[in-house]
C-alpha cells in the first residue's frame, strides 16, 4: 500500500467520484484535472487532505497541488479511480471543450495579449511620465510645466515618444506576431504583415484632416487606398488570422521540396491585400463600433451602472483568466478617444482586493504562517498582481473577495461619474494614477482612498465574525503534527549522520532575483509549496545549489526536485508552462537517484528557443521542506555559484 493510498481514495470521492472526471494529468507539482461538473468537487475537504497544498481553477482545469511526489500521488490515484491519465495538450482540448463559444472566443484573445502585456505596461507607465512632466504645471508657481522650463526634460519627452509610438502606435506588429506564434505558423511572416499595416507610406488615419483625400495604390481596374493602421487591434487579428489559414493551407497541399517558395509567397501577399481591401476596413468599422458603444455607455446618464457591473465583476474575470480581453478594449478607446475611462477601473479592482488583504493582515496579525501569504500578497496586489492575493487569500476565505468586489464597484462609479480617463494602460494597482491624465488625477486619488476603505473595513468587521480561533492565532494541529514528525525524522537523521559536511546554499540560475509572490504562477507565488524565490534566467546552464541527491528528474527537463545532504529540499522548476515544450530546449544533464555535487550542471537550458516559443524564464527555486526564507536581494543580477543571497 502506498502512503498516498488513503488521500487518493479520499480525492477521487471528493471530487465527485470517477464519473465526474473528464481528463486527469499532472505536471511537477499538481493534479490537473478537467471535470464534468466543477461544482461536484468539495474544495474544502480536498484542501483538509494532508497531500494537497492548495486547489485552484485556471483554463478549465482544477488543479490540486500536490508538491514534489505529484507523480507517485498521480500513480496511486489512477490505479484506484481505474482511469487512465492523458497528455497535457489532451487535458487541455478536454478543458476547452468545457467552455462555451464565448468562454473560447474570451480565452483566445487572453492569449493573444498576454504575450504583449509587458509592452503594454511599460508604454503606459512611459506615457504616465510624459503627461506628469508635460501636463502638469509644477514649476513657476504652477504656471509652467516641466517641459517647458527646462531643455532636459523637454528632450527626455521628446526622446520617450520614440518608445511609446514603437508600442502603440506599432502595435498592429505584435498582435500578429502573437497570433502567428500561437497558432504555430511562421512567425517572421506575421511580422512583416503587421509592419505593412503601419508602413510610413501609409496615412495615419487618425491624423487626417476631414475631407484629406488619400493617396492610393492605382492598378488601373482597382484603387487602394494608402490608410494604415495605426494602434488599431481588430483589423490586425482579422489579418493575422488571414494569413494563418492561408499559410496552413498551402502548407497542406504544397509538396515539401517546393513549400520553402510557394508557401511563403501565396501566403504573404493574399493577406496583405485583403488586410487592406477587406478584413481591415472591416476590422477598423466593428473596433469603431464597440469603441462608440463602450464610451457611449460610460459617458451616458447610466454610466454609472456600467461602471459598477463593470468594478464588480473585474475580479472574477481575473479568475477565469478572461480580464485579459478588456485589453482590446482599452487599445481601440485609447487610439479613438486619446484615452481610456476603462483601464482605471482595473487600477481601482487592484486596490479593493489588496485592502481586503490588508484587513486579513490586520485579523490574523498573530498568525505567523497567515503573514508569510497575506502580506506579499498584499504588496503584490497593490502593484497590481492580484492573483496571489485571489487564490492565496481572498477566495480561500470567501468573505473578504466580496468585501473587494463591493469596494471595487463603489469606485468605479465615482471614476466613471467624475469623467476620470487615463492616457494609456499602465501598472495596476496604486501605481495606475500614474498613468490618469493629470486633469482627472485628483478625483482617481478620491476613488483610490474609497477602494482601499470600504474593503477593509467591511472585510475586518465581517473576519471579526467569520474567521475561526484557529484562522486567528494560527493553532494548525495539522501542521503541528507534520513539523513534530520532520523534526523526529531530522533528529534521527542527525544520528546517523554525525559527520555531515553542511554546505552554504548557492544560487544555481544566472539572472534576476525576483520574490516569489510576484511571479506569475499562482501555485508558488501563493505560497502553498513552500517559501523560497525566483530568478529570471539570463544564462541557460542550471547547477546544483549544493550536493545531495536528485529526488525528480521530470521527463520534459523543466523542473527537478533535489535533496541535500544536510536534509533541504528545492525544487527548481525553469520558467513558465515549459512544460508544454515536450523537453525541447532543455540538454538533460541527470536523472532521478543520481548523487550530485555542489555545482554540477543539471541541465543546459537553450533560452532563446524557450523565449521564441513565448515562455516566461521566470524560474521558481522553492524550499518543499517546510523551511522560512528570505530573500536578500530583490532585482539584482546574480550568477550561478553565488552565495548569501538568501537567509535560511
């Protein structure tokens, strides 16, 4: 009998049985399954099971996570439902084939903008600067702007212009590139068709006086008009999608020792012209329309109804993982109306949660493990990640995501109602006045001071009712009981090994440090595998941080899990979703049980092929023992070998 035995009996039943179970898989840490009826799964004893970490629901998977041993678990679990596990990538069809057309349609444009989102951020916060010095008059007793009293900065906001223009303005470049990359065609072909969308020899047809007359392509039967399009987002899906279908069909029927010639060019060139006779003048009519139709609705007496649904609803769209289509939204806002009233509203449903953690940081101030998530959370939501915050916390108890969601709703309609509009996306959370246009700053810092108030205050007076004596002080006999039995076994350990050489923990990634609350990943930012950090990889070769024993050696390379001699335990999982690369990229250097010395390579990571397929190399390096860490130095470069980054 395995020691798993009686949780995976325990799992299948409170899941709701081997009949609700669609798909199961799991990947380094977590079960992942996808269910006939979510609501059939009892959350709160699936988490009281001493295997699991922590459940959550993304892309129509549940997921439990299970840490280290999740394969050993996943073997017990099917051997006793009777089923038989599936791929990652038929997990995944089988998630989708939960969502409706519109849940599909949503999660499609999510990926097409995640990629993007960094971009996207840093453009806000550049276009956030040069309104602060050249909107604001700051100098001269509030008669002059920055800009204009001094020649440095007026070069500064002249010089960001150049960056900020490149993201917006060329934005039609990534969005088919995204598309291409995600749909596994050639992605150089993307983008050259974007760059013909927003070529010089194009009109800006945002900067076209009424009754300017184009120039026009003239095939003598036909005209073209010369218009670009610039910053818009529905002709560049329309287009992008034109030419992936083309692409895949040529590709289809073109014999191999040809398709480098024919493909290519009967590709290339039919999309580029129906993206400028076709789909993009039909693309720039429905971005108008709903552009129109979102401001009209904002702006209208009703306004504030929209806004409220709007700031109550946000949240749970970040939980589906759907928010991310509110940036097509704001993108058609901003390059129609030289602004968004949307986007602050996302800023001010950043805030609502964070306050909501910080009433939690103040209800369980005598916990110790509770602050070890809410208050990195807390920070995190702030600056506008939220999802540590929504897993880690606020869905765990409940009570306090609605006490956001009310918070965010009341603000909203304040924003909303006082006309509030920023310049561009931007950072959530508190860094978003940032990016509000300066005349609107003051009455986003009132929305601001009501989505941080409201949450917690009805957060702490609701806690002071909800939450347990042991929620409070943090009694956890559960994990009483695990650290009284790791510490018989550690002493037992001790016996035996009288002699240990106790090595200092080295980094085994060059790259940046990065807490690890604020990385992406829900699962370990949230805490529920255990303390640790992160690095963002900017070399490929991974090393053991000390010698020991590799416990997991995952098939597809991305993730290893190590023993010290001196009894750690990590795990090192190398970027984000690698998983899905199937061991490409990754030169595997060891397997599971093999023994291992302080700096030997563990893996070769080829990174520019990982950063070609969109993967993240943000690489969580996680304490599964049960250890406290501290992260030393946050955003600094580090190089494998290197010592005292972390206090154990």
């Amino acid at each position: 009998m395995s020691k798993f035995t009686e949780d995976a009996k325990l799992l299948l039943e409170y899941i709701g049985g081997k009949d609700n179970i669609k798909a199961v898989t799991h990947c380094v840490t977590r079960m992942r399954f996808v269910l006939i009826d979510e609501k059939k799964a009892d959350v709160k004893k699936i988490e009281s099971l001493k295997s699991a970490k922590g459940t959550f629901t993304q892309a129509g998977q549940f997921q439990v996570i299970i840490g280290n041993e999740v394969s050993e678990f996943y073997n017990e679990f099917t051997k006793i439902a009777g089923i038989d596990g599936v791929s990652k990538d038929a997990v995944k069809a089988a998630a989708k084939s939960n969502q409706t057309f519109v849940q599909k349609l949503m999660a499609n444009l999510a990926e097409i903008f995640t990629p993007l989102i960094p971009a996207l951020i840093c453009g806000g916060l550049i276009l956030g600067f040069r309104s602060v010095i050249g909107d604001i008059k700051l100098v001269e007793d509030g008669t002059k702007t920055l800009v204009e009293t001094s020649q440095f900065f007026a070069g500064v906001y002249s010089f960001l212009w150049l960056i900020g223009e490149a993201i917006f303005h060329f934005l039609p470049v990534g969005i088919v590139w995204s598309i291409t990359r995600k749909m596994g065609t050639t992605q150089i072909l993307g983008i050259i068709l974007g760059l013909t969308l927003v070529s010089p020899q194009l009109l800006n047809a945002y900067n076209m006086a009424p009754g300017t007359v184009p120039p026009v392509w003239d095939f003598g039967f036909v005209q073209i008009e010369m218009v670009g399009y610039q910053a818009q987002v529905i002709p560049a899906i329309l287009a992008a999608f034109i030419l992936v279908y083309l692409e895949k069909f040529w590709r289809r029927i073109t014999p191999d020792y040809i398709s480098m010639i024919i493909v290519p060019l009967f590709s290339l060139i039919p999309a580029v012209i129906l993206a400028h006779t076709v789909v993009g003048p039909i693309g720039w009519a429905i971005g108008s329309f709903i552009a129109n139709a979102v401001y009209a609705g904002l702006t209208s007496s009703f306004g504030w109804l929209f806004a409220g649904v709007f700031g109550f609803f946000y949240a749970p769209l970040v939980i589906t993982g759907l928010h991310h289509m509110t940036n097509a939204i704001d993108l058609q806002l901003m390059s129609q109306f030289n602004g968004t009233i949307l986007w602050p509203m996302v800023a001010l449903s950043n805030i609502a949660q964070g306050s909501a953690v910080l009433a939690m940081i103040f209800l369980q101030r005598k916990n110790e493990r509770a602050k070890q998530i809410n208050v990195p959370a807390c920070i995190s939501c702030y600056l506008g990640v939220t999802e540590p915050a929504l897993f880690g916390v606020n869905l765990k108890y409940g009570f306090p995501f609605i006490c956001g969601l009310v918070g965010s709703c009341i603000a909203a309609m304040i924003s909303v109602s006082s006309g509030v509009m920023a310049s561009s996306i931007g950072v959530g959370g508190i860094p978003g006045i940032l990016s509000i246009k300066p005349q609107f700053m003051f009455m986003f810092f009132i929305a601001m001071i009501v989505a941080f108030c409201i949450p917690f205050i009805l957060t702490t007076v609701v806690g002071k009712k909800k939450l347990t004596s042991e929620d409070i002080s943090g009694v956890d006999v559960k994990q009483a009981e695990f650290t009284k039995v790791r510490i018989n076994e550690d002493s037992k350990q001790e016996i035996n090994n009288e002699e240990k050489i106790v090595e200092n923990f080295q980094v085994p990634i060059t790259g940046i440090t990065k807490k690890l609350s604020d990385i992406e990943d829900k699962g370990f930012a949230s805490g529920a595998m255990g303390e640790g950090f992160a690095i963002e990889m900017q070399d490929g070769k991974v090393v053991a941080p000390f010698s020991g024993e590799v416990m997991v050696c995952f098939p597809t390379g991305h993730a290893y899990g190590l023993k010290s001699n001196d009894g750690k335990e990590i795990l090192i999982h190398i970027g984000m979703d690698t998983v899905e690369l199937d061991g490409k990229g990754f030169d595997v250097k060891v397997q599971a049980g093999q023994k291992i010395k302080q700096g030997d390579v563990l893996v070769n990571v080829d990174i520019d092929y990982v950063k070609s397929q969109g993967k993240s190399l943000v690489t969580p390096i996680v304490f599964t023992d049960g250890r406290k860490v501290e992260l030393l130095q946050e955003n600094v470069v580090v190089k494998a070998g290197d010592e005292n980054i972390i206090k154990l």
